[in-house]
C-alpha cells in the first residue's frame, strides 16, 4: 500500500519540477499561469502557446496524481 502512495509521490514530485522548468522558460509564476487561465490577467507577448499548452499538459497530469491520491484515502482511510 505504501508503494502506491510513495509512486504517487514521487509522480507528484516530477511532475512539480516539469512544470517548475516549464514556468521558467515561459518567464511567469504559477500564480501568473492561474491568473491567465482564470482570465484575470493577459498572456505576456513572449509567452509562446506552445509552452503554455505543455504547462497545461502538466497540471492536469498533476490534478491526475492528487485525485489518486484522494481516492487512494477514501479507499483506505474512511472508517
């Protein structure tokens, strides 16, 4: 049991550095990128849309992780 959770971990954990990379080529913070996905701030001229899809590849990779994780301790951990 502890082999799911630590490979979900450690998924977690590469997928965070991928989007870190990602963040910095793009020149924007993660507060930056939700701010444009929620429409609340514009684009940078010099975000390029391809690196902006990749990051969005990458959370939602990462929503992926966290909703196994989630299910993982509703399975196990509910009593």
């Amino acid at each position: 049991m502890f082999e799911k959770i630590d490979t979900i971990f450690r998924n977690i954990e590469s997928i965070r550095d991928e989007i870190q990379i990602l963040l910095n080529m793009a020149q924007i913070t993660l507060v930056d990128y939700i701010m444009i996905k929620r429409g609340a701030q514009d684009m940078p001229e010099g975000l390029s849309m391809a690196v902006f899809s990749q990051i969005n590849e990458q959370i939602d990779a990462l929503k992926l992780q966290i909703d196994a994780l989630n299910k993982l301790k509703k399975d196990l951990l509910v009593f």
